[in-house]
C-alpha cells in the first residue's frame, strides 16, 4: 500500500469485479447499437479502460474535460477545457466518469450532449456520493457508492496525484 494511504476502500479485485459486470450488463443493453462512451478526463481514464474489455458490443471513445464550479445561479456551471471530436447527433451517448458528487458536472454534460441531438444519454460512475447531490442525477449503472469521504486512487486525484493507485484509497490526514 502507498505510505500515502489510511485505507483501501475498494480493492483492485472488487473493482475488477464489479466493473466486469456492468460491462456485462452494458453489452446487454446495447446489443445492437454501438454506442460512444464518453469518458471525462482525467479521472474517468483508468475506469474507461477497464470497462473496455468487457464491452461485446461495437462501441466508440472520445473524451471531454470540464470543470465545474458553482455559479451565482442554483445551477452549477461547467467550464469545457477540451471538447469531443467527435458529432454526438444521432447517437447513443454513455458518459463514463470516475464519481459523481454534487452531479453538476455530469447533469450540465447530459443536457449538452442532448442539445446537441444525442439519441440517448446514459451515464455510468465507478463511484457516487449520494449524500453530496445537489443536482438529481440518474446514474445508469453505478460500480459503488460510497460515504461521504475523499477518496484517491483508481484515476481519481488529490492536487493531480495518486491517479495511479490500482484500488480506491483514503488518504492519511496528514497529507491535506
Ligand atoms: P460533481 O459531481 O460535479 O460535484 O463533480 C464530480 C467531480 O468532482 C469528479 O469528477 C471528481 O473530479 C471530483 N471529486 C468528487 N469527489 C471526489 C473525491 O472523493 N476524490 C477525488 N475527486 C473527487
Ligand atoms: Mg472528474
């Protein structure tokens, strides 16, 4: 474990695990279809790959960067720092993101992608933080939610470190 870390709250075997069967559950839902996964960078990076080679069905990536903060407005607001290249009319749309928080992110993300003429938005989340939303969002398929804790690892950053962790750790107080 990283001297870095208190506690592995998700194992590298469990996240595998459960990863694998949504990517089971996914290929199910799609069959037929051939979606693009949007991932959003960079913490959704590790999760995205992962999900990858559970998928059966056709499928195509692209990535989005965002940064959200909140605005005067009850609605949060979403910065696009690097945007898809690819045109998302017409198609069906599964945003791949690391965790969902306050959703802000993830509900600005969904009504862009639906603005601009996606067939369908679907979303799927490694991790989610229920007690945090302010946004309503529906997760599609969710690989676990957790407490009300800052958590590192797995693609996930503490001021851009620990992305490379292989498990979903806490870290130690010391190290804020
Ligand atoms: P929100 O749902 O718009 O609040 O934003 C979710 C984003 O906040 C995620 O994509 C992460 O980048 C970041 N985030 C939220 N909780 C954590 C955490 O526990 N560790 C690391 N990043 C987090
Ligand atoms: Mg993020």
């Amino acid at each position: 474990m990283h001297a870095a870390i208190k506690e592995v709250l998700i194992s590298e075997a469990e996240i595998q695990q459960r990863t694998k069967q949504l990517g089971a559950e996914i290929s199910a839902d799609y069959a037929g279809k051939s979606p693009l996964l949007v991932a959003l960078l960079k913490g959704a990076i590790p999760f995205l790959a992962e999900l990858l080679k559970y998928l059966t069905i056709d499928c195509e990536i692209d990535f989005m960067d965002v940064s959200s903060y909140e605005g005067t407005e009850s609605v949060g607001k979403v910065r696009i720092d690097k945007d898809l290249t690819t045109a998302v009319k017409g198609l069906d749309i599964i945003l791949v993101e690391d965790i969902i928080d306050t959703g802000r992110t993830m509900t600005t993300v969904c009504e862009l992608l639906k603005e601009r003429g996606a067939k369908s938005v679907k979303v799927v989340s490694l991790l989610d933080k229920p007690s945090r939303r302010v946004m309503p969002i529906k997760i599609d398929y969710l690989g676990f939610a957790i407490e009300n804790k800052f958590v590192v690892g797995f693609g996930l950053d503490y001021n851009q470190k620990y992305r490379n962790l292989p498990y979903i750790g806490i870290l130690k107080e010391e190290m804020y």
